[in-house]
C-alpha cells in the first residue's frame, strides 16, 4: 500500500464504484428497452418535444437518455484502462520498472474473465435449446444448416465472434465486449512500455490519432462488416489508453507527495484534478457527451469517425463529475453499499443480462401490464440473478481452488 495518496487519486477511485454501477445499470436498461419496444428515434423525440405537454417531454427524456445506454460500454474501456495501469503502477511502475511479466499477466487476466464467461455460455446454450423462442439472436445460425451451427459456437467459445458477422449476435450479442477485452490485454503491456518510453500525452494522442484513421477507412464498409470493425481493438484504443493515462497523472501526484525522486523520462502534466473532479468537470462532459451523441443521429460519416471518443470521454468524466460532488450524500442514504456490491458483480451481470431478460419479460409482462414497472423489475431481476450467479460461481471456485490448490 502507498504511505499516502493524491487528493486528485483517491476522490477519482472512491467515485468509480458509483460510475461502474450507472455504467451496467445503463447498459442493462438500454437492452431491455431494445427488446422490449425498440429505441426511440430523434425524428421522434423533436415532434414529441415540440408539441410542450410536461409528462411527454420527460418521457422522451428519459426514452432518449436509455436509448444512450451503448455509452455505458465506453465508460468501462476506459474504467479497464484505468485500472489495469493503476495496479500496474503499484505493483512495478513505482519500482522503475516498465515491463511486465507477460505470461503471468495473460493468464491472470484470461483467468479472471473467461471462466465466467464460458460458464455463461453453457448456461445460455442449455437454455437456448429448452427454450429456444428466448434466444432470437441464435435461432437463425442455429438453423442454418451444414458447419454454421458448429463454426457461430466456437466463435462464441474461443470470443472471435467481434471477428466475424456471420456469428456477431449468436446467443448474446452483448458478449463481443468480452473479446474486445481479451486484444486489450494483449496490447497493454505493449501501450505500458510506449508510455514509459516516448511519454503519456503522446501515447494519447498517437492513440486518438490511430483510432479515428481507422473508423475513417470503416466508413465505406457494409452495414454488417461496419458493425464488427468498430468493435475491435483499433477502433476502441483511444478509450482505453485515455484511462490509462489517466491513472498515470493521477499516480505521479501520489508519488510526488510521498516524496519519490523517480526520473519521469517524459513527465505529464498534471490534468486529472481540472479535468474530473469539479462542477464544471460535469457540464463539460456531458457536454463533449451531447456532441457526441448528436454526431451520432446525424450519421454523417465525417463526424461518426470522432462520436464513441466523445461519447466515452464525455460521458466518463460527467458520471466520475457527479460522484465525486455527491459521494458524501451517497454515504448518507448508503447508497455507497449498493454501489459496490453492483460495480463488484458488474461483469457477472453484463454476461448474464441478455440470457435472462428475453426469458424474464413474457412472464413478468403477463402479471404486470404496466410497461415501465415491467421494465423495472425485469432490470431488478437481472440484477439479482446476475449476482446470485457471481455468488455461485465464487463459491464453486473456492472449493477447487481448496482441494487442488490451484490460485486463479
């Protein structure tokens, strides 16, 4: 543990619970609601919110602010970045040292997400053939007849499914994040040494520079193959790196308070504290956030190239923004607790969400006509099964982990 830490470090890591949690209620909800009754589109929203009734106009608030809920995505890429480089830091950055042990790296990692996330897949695939009206995006594949079937499940296995069209919304489409992960890891001991070496803000820039030359060449692609080439590495780097980058400026504070005399080859300056963690910080972000967002609905392709940078970044510094100005509420109403518990389960719940909703929905829907209480409890119920699932899965492994003494 560090003798003492930044003010700038600990108010951003005291934030990101409440962050990660808005993140994956986000997503969820933003799911459901695509299930459910389909976003609602701008032309809609600005003939609705020209007509002026109050109940309306909120309603197509709220209708846009969920139908925004992809964004929840890009705050963890850069909440992963963030944290992958923190514990680097600690572990090694502090020492001097700027390369990791790989091998170690790459299965602790790999050891971290994929279990769960195979266990999920067997789940879902058992599922899918007792029930398999509850699984809309795999019925096709599965019907396809000759190697389809086999080719759409390993895919989904080995999580080359972001790698190829045909098999992108097999079972869950919402898993393609998982190896997304997966090439981040694999470059992040690659983007630490470049940090180290040629300095932070460049590595940002070259990053943001790199990403959006790429989305540039995305554009003349078909809809399908556009979709599975922005969910790569090379177009969600910049994301990521920004939150390393993040980390690292934030760290030197703590290194600089605690006394060490460390030869910063290319010392940053210092831009997490004005960035994040005053009122402004908020307005800007969900200002950057907006721009985005409108980049977004216009679908004009010179500006689509910059919307999930500005999405990401915008939305991440307005979320860590309001946490931080309302942490002490937060601990107040111990709403902090349920925070935790949520950001601690999140990727459990990301995995399990979009087997359990198409499931849930008809029978919460026949005793429930109300559609927003529906939509409620079928989130609530995501969220319970998906940490019960965490909580089982925990368990399993703390008995393997006992009798054949084997750490993960």
């Amino acid at each position: 543990m560090l003798a003492s830490v930044s003010k700038t470090y600990d108010n951003i890591s005291r934030s990101l619970p409440a962050v990660r949690s808005l993140a994956i209620l986000w997503i969820v909800a933003y799911h459901v609601m695509g299930y459910t009754r389909g976003y609602l589109s701008i032309e809609d929203a600005i003939a609705t919110l020209a007509e002026g009734n109050i109940g309306d106009i909120l309603r197509t608030g709220l209708d846009l602010f969920i139908s925004a809920g992809d964004a929840g995505v890009n705050i963890f890429l850069i909440i992963s970045g963030f944290g992958l480089t923190t514990s680097w830091w600690n572990n090694y950055g502090r020492q001097g040292l700027e390369r990791i042990p790989l091998q170690t790296f790459w299965i602790k990692r790999s050891l971290r997400i994929l279990p769960r996330y195979w266990s999920v897949v067997a789940i879902a695939f058992t599922l899918f053939l007792i029930y398999p009206a509850g699984f809309p995006f795999a019925v096709h594949a599965w019907h396809s007849g000759g190697l389809t079937p086999v080719w759409a499940l390993l895919t989904t296995v080995f999580t080359a499914r972001n790698l190829s069209p045909h098999h992108y919304y097999f079972l869950n489409p919402a898993w393609w994040y998982v190896g997304l992960s997966l090439q981040l890891y694999l470059i992040f001991p690659l983007l630490i040494w470049l940090g180290c070496r040629q300095g932070w803000c460049k590595l940002l820039i070259a990053t943001f520079l790199f990403s959006m030359a790429y989305r540039l060449v995305c554009i003349p692609l078909e809809s399908d193959w556009k979709i599975v080439a922005l969910g790569v590495l090379p177009s969600r780097l910049f994301e990521f790196v920004f939150g390393m980058c993040l980390s690292i400026t934030s760290l030197e504070l703590t290194d600089n308070l605690n006394g060490r005399k460390r030869d910063y080859r290319k010392r940053d300056s210092h831009w997490a504290h004005p960035l994040l963690l005053n009122s402004r910080s908020v307005s800007a972000g969900f200002s950057l956030f907006f721009v985005g967002y409108i980049f977004k609905w216009l679908n004009y392709p010179a500006l689509s190239i910059f919307e999930d940078a500005l999405i990401g970044v915008g939305s991440f510094c307005g979320f860590v923004g309001l946490s931080y100005l309302g942490l002490s509420t937060l601990k107040k109403l111990k709403f902090n607790q349920c925070f935790n518990k949520m950001a601690t389960d999140s990727y459990a719940v990301y995995l399990t969400h979009m087997v359990l909703y198409p499931v849930l929905w008809p029978v919460v829907a026949a005793l429930v006509p109300a559609y927003w209480i529906c939509f409620v409890l079928v989130i609530l119920a995501c969220f319970g099964l998906g940490i019960a699932f965490e909580l089982c899965f925990t368990a399993v492994l703390d008995r393997f982990q006992s009798a054949t003494a084997v750490s993960f």
